[in-house]
C-alpha cells in the first residue's frame, strides 16, 4: 500500500487474521532494484550463480499475480 507496509491475512491459522509487516529504519526501495541488475549483470558474466530456480521463479510469479487480482478486486485471492 502507499505507506510501504504490506498486510497478510492467515487464513489457514490459529488465530487467524491480518499480520503487518513495516519497512526497516533506513530502506530505499531503489536499492532493490540496483542489487537485481547487478546480479542480472554478474549472471551475464559468469561471475555468479542464480539465486533461484524455475519453480521458485514460478512460484514468486504466482504470488505475484495473485497479490495485484487482490488488490484489483478488492478482495482474497487463493493460491
């Protein structure tokens, strides 16, 4: 959301309910992107491994999807 918290809702637990998780003192969401384009960069080179494999990258992309239909529909999406 615009306050860069990220809210989860457990559903599959006891007590379920929502879980907040807030940015850390000190977090610029650039730096995300300037870590991705240099292992991008190093993995060209072959000067490092890939940090995950097809079915984790199949994995976060189904997250990833079900997360924005959520946010579009306004409502629980399950995986």
């Amino acid at each position: 959301n615009a306050s860069g918290k990220l809210s989860l809702y457990r559903a599959g637990v006891e007590p379920a309910g929502w879980e907040e998780f807030t940015l850390s003192q000190g977090f610029e969401r650039n730096d995300l992107f300037l870590a991705e384009m240099r292992h991008f960069i190093a993995l060209i080179r072959n000067e490092e491994a890939s940090r995950c494999d097809f079915s984790e990258g199949m994995r976060s992309l189904l997250w990833a999807l079900a997360a924005h239909k959520s946010a579009q529909e306004k409502r629980l999406v399950e995986l």
